[in-house]
C-alpha cells in the first residue's frame, strides 16, 4: 500500500544481507523523503559496494529500480528516482533489495523508528553495522563462503590469489569481521564523483 509520508521524518533503518551468518548488517539515518534511488547509493556507500549492478526494490509486491524492458519480468519495474521511501513505506514496515541480480545479495531493511534530529545531526548516516560486505563479483552467498575459507587457509592453492584479489578490491586487506561507520561520507563521496564521471 502506498502512504504519503511526513517529508519532515527521519527514519533509521536496518539494513542485512540476507542468508550470510553470523550477520552482515548496517544501521543507517534517512529522511522519510529520500527518492529509493538514492537511499539505493546510501547502501552501497554504507556496505561499501560500487554501484557496478543493478538493484530493485520490492515493496508491497511493486518492484523499484531501473527498468530494463528485456529482462523485466511479470509487473514492470517502476523507476526509482520517482518513489520516496515516505510514500511507500513506514515505521515498522520491512521489504527487500536486491543488488546484483548475478551474485543476488539479497538484503531486508526494516524501518525501526522514526527519530527527531538534533543540531548538528547529519543525515544520511550510517550509525551502526557488523561485519564487512563480500567483495563485489565474489559469486553471491555461496562464492563468499568459499572465498572466506581460501582465505583462512595459507594451504589453499587459490590462497594467495585470493588475498591479493581482496587487497587490490577492498585498498589493503580484507577482515571479515571488521566495519566502521567512518568509511560512509567517503564510500558515498566516491560514489558520486564516479557518477560525474
């Protein structure tokens, strides 16, 4: 069911890679007026993705995205720079994001509360999360599963390509265990520099 959201709100949101244990997951800060197109690069600069696929969103049944009329499939993808999260969805609601439909990392987002912001507040944010993202192009939930054991085993022979692959993806090393909210305003700053490009 669509709503006419409050253009005024903030919502924080829960954002988890779905069919990944223990959890990959992120809490960020969005006003209730924020187009899904955006709140997609909010994603992906809070996962730390590079927006190099395609996403939808599904809500109420009604898929958000970038419509492709040679693959769409069933109901037409609605464009997503046209819906706002407030008119869509509200405190409480959960829903689905894909990104990738290859890898399909699936994720669920689920709007936890509306908040009031203070001074000085800024919004987007990523607040909260666990865990670092699988590497783009790692072959889904499946591919990063085995991607994490290669890595954890010098035995491997795929080891060392593996962990050269992973620095050259993730500027260093990977730490499947590590996050920091820090990496967002920079993540969302690349992003959109890439766009202008």
């Amino acid at each position: 069911m669509r709503r006419a959201g409050n253009k005024g709100q903030v919502f924080q949101l829960k954002v988890t890679l779905t069919g990944i244990k223990p959890p990959v997951w992120r809490r960020i800060l969005v006003h209730a007026s924020t187009p899904l197109d955006r709140l997609h690069e909010y994603i992906q600069a809070a996962f730390g993705w590079w927006n190099h696929h395609l996403y939808e969103f599904e809500i109420d049944r009604v898929r958000d995205g970038i419509p492709d009329p040679d693959w769409d499939f069933g109901p037409p993808t609605k464009h997503a720079h046209r819906t706002k999260l407030g008119n869509v969805a509200d405190v409480g609601d959960a829903f689905r994001y894909t990104y990738d439909f290859g890898d399909g990392w699936d994720h669920k987002i689920s709007i936890e509360k509306s908040i009031p912001i203070a001074p000085g507040t800024t919004v987007p944010a990523c607040i909260d999360g666990r865990r670092a993202c699988p590497p783009e192009d790692c072959g889904g939930t499946w591919g990063y599963e085995e991607f994490l054991r290669i890595i954890a085993d010098p035995s491997h022979p795929e080891h060392d390509e593996r962990v050269m692959w992973a620095g050259e993806w993730g500027g260093g090393t990977l730490d499947p265990e590590s996050f920091e909210t820090s990496e967002f305003e920079e993540n969302l700053d690349l992003l959109r520099n890439a766009a202008l490009d």
